[in-house]
C-alpha cells in the first residue's frame, strides 16, 4: 500500500534521511543549515505540525537521493535506481574522475561500512597502480562510451592522458588502499583489458606498437601485487610493500561472471552501485535491492573461495591461471607484430 497523504509523505522522507545520522541532533542541525532555519522550525516538520512545501520535498529527495517514487508506489516489482550518464555529461576525462574521487571519499567518510566488490573485471582503483593502464582504460572509455572527440582520431600512447589527470587517479588510489573492501573476483578477471588491448593491437591502434607489449607487462606486474595483497591480506602500496593499509579479503567465485557491482552497507545507509555501460553505474538506496543483494552476497560468499593469508594452495591455482592468461595473450600479439602466422 502507497503513501496516501502528504503528511505520511514527510513522515517516511524525513524519517529516511534521520536513520542515516548516528545522532537525531545531527541531522536537525544539518537540516537547519540546508533550510537556512531554526532548529525548532525543523523539529517542528518532524513533528508533523509543520508541512514541508512540494519545493522542500524536492530539494530533500535531491539533496539525499530518495527515490519519492519509491515512497509513494511499494509495488514488490518495481525498484528505483539513478543513472550517472543522465545527471553527469562526460564532456572530458576530468568530469569522470572528479564524480569518481568524489564517491571514493564519501566511501572513506561513512563510519563502520563494509564495502562487498563482486566483480568480473579489474576494478578501476587498481588500474591506478599503473599510470600506463589507467590511461588506457581512460582512452578506451573516452573514446567509445564518452565519445570524446579529442580521442576518436588519435592511436593510444601513455602520454595521451594529461599528467593531472593521472594525479587525481593516484588521489583515488590512495583513498581506496584506506577503506576495508571484502572483494570477489573470477578467473576473468582481466579478460576485458586483455580483448581490449589485442584488439587495438591487431587494428593499429597503438602509436607504437610496442606498447601493446608494455601494457601486458604491466598487467603482469599488476597481478603480481594483487598476489603480494591477497597473501597479507593488506592492501599495500607499489612503493612500499611494508607499509600496509585497509584490510583486504578476497575471495574466488566463478558465479560472478555477470556480476559487477559495489554494494556498500553500515547502520545508518546502504547503497547499491551496480556498473551499467562501464564505467557507468546505476545506483539504489531501495530497500528491497539492498536487502536482496545482502542476501545474494551471503550466498554466494558462502560457497567461494578464499585466497588470503593461510589459502596458498588455492590463492597460487588463482593467480597462476590469470597469469596464464596475460602471458597467452602477450605472445599472440608479439606473434602478430612479428609477422609469425
């Protein structure tokens, strides 16, 4: 059954955004400085004697990203989620990375999350470690999601993407190394990049074609730290190994395949991010998603692998065949470029 009243309207859309602070003064005094009134004014709107304009109740939803609709219609079918690529034009690799530093952050800020990353590709923040690999994956998605015209008529070489641009991305990599992920990957892991960079090989689309070979080594040494952080369970830095951050529980699962998403829960928000036209995403706080995504990674963790800390055995069957598969595709383009048939 539906909202049926205004009243019960603000009720339920204050009541949401009131869960998401540990304290109830908290989020009156915020609500004060957003509405630029007194804090009585504001316990008066909970209170109900109060009504909330249709112009405040815009402004809430906005501020907070409520689904109004998912107040107003509790259809068991129907779930509300918000698209990036609507609300943010990628107009330069520089709009994608300030929204993506952005959400790394707000990550970082929420105290007692879990962060649970099911995914069947590299995830973006690792990309990072290589200034050479995030530039590619930057490249690949400007040209073909963004529809950068600055890039359509240029072949790929490192230098491609503006050094600040790298710098933000090193900006985000350091964020992530601090937050406490729980992540689960598939043997596909690095299959997209790898298509990807055969492809631009076998069509010419590498100013040098040389670099085709770089970036499968540097994927090499990618899994290489990945190893060194699944066997602490830390992640680390490239530049010092000895110098450890956030926890880091990995786990293998081949169910995952068609799964990339970003599930985010604590006692005062969740939120779904799920990779729509990567590296788009859609997003939901709708509590029926998010109580069906807890219980889809409870699931699915229970019957995965882990491949930290005392799980060698397993850990060393998992990297060794994605390193299998980086050295497969490294000889069939150093084949090709040789003229070898």
């Amino acid at each position: 059954m539906g909202i049926t009243s205004t009243t019960n309207l603000q009720n339920e859309l204050l009541s949401r955004i009131i869960d998401r602070f540990e304290k109830r003064v908290d989020a009156v005094r915020e609500l004060a400085d957003f509405f630029n009134v007194g804090k009585d004014a504001i316990y008066r709107r909970l209170r109900g004697d109060t009504l909330l304009t249709p112009e405040e109740i815009l402004q809430l939803a906005k501020k907070y990203k409520i689904s109004l609709d998912a107040i107003l219609f509790e259809d068991k079918d129907m779930v509300f989620f918000s698209f990036n690529a609507f609300s943010v034009k990628i107009k330069n690799v520089d709009d994608y990375l300030a929204n993506l530093k952005a959400n790394v952050e707000n990550f970082g800020a929420i105290p007692n999350a879990e962060i649970y990353y099911p995914t069947n590709e590299i995830p973006i923040f690792y990309y990072c470690f290589f200034p050479e690999l995030i530039s590619f994956k930057l490249y690949v998605w400007g040209r073909n999601i963004w529809d950068l015209e600055y890039l359509q008529q240029q072949a790929f070489h490192p230098e491609i993407i503006q050094h600040h641009a790298v710098d933000i991305c090193n900006e985000v990599l350091q964020t992530y190394l601090n937050i406490d992920t729980i992540e689960m990957w598939s043997l596909n892991l690095f299959d997209n990049t790898l298509n990807q960079i055969e492809y631009y090989a076998n069509t010419g689309g590498f100013k040098n074609e040389d670099d085709a070979l770089m970036l499968c080594d540097r994927l090499l040494d990618l899994a290489k730290h990945m190893y060194k952080m699944a066997e602490e369970g830390k992640k680390t830095s490239l530049k010092s190994s000895s110098m450890k951050y956030a926890d880091f529980q990995l786990y293998h699962n081949e169910m995952i395949s068609t799964n990339s998403f970003i599930y985010l829960t604590s006692p005062h928000i969740r939120v779904l991010f799920s990779i729509y036209g990567s590296p788009n995403y859609m997003t939901s706080s709708d509590e029926r998603i998010c109580d069906y995504t807890e219980n889809w990674i409870k699931k699915i963790k229970a019957r995965s692998t882990p491949v930290i800390g005392d799980a060698a055995r397993d850990r060393n069957w998992f990297f060794k065949g994605i390193k299998r598969r980086i050295e497969n595709t490294r000889n069939r383009i150093e084949n090709q470029l040789g003229g070898v048939f």
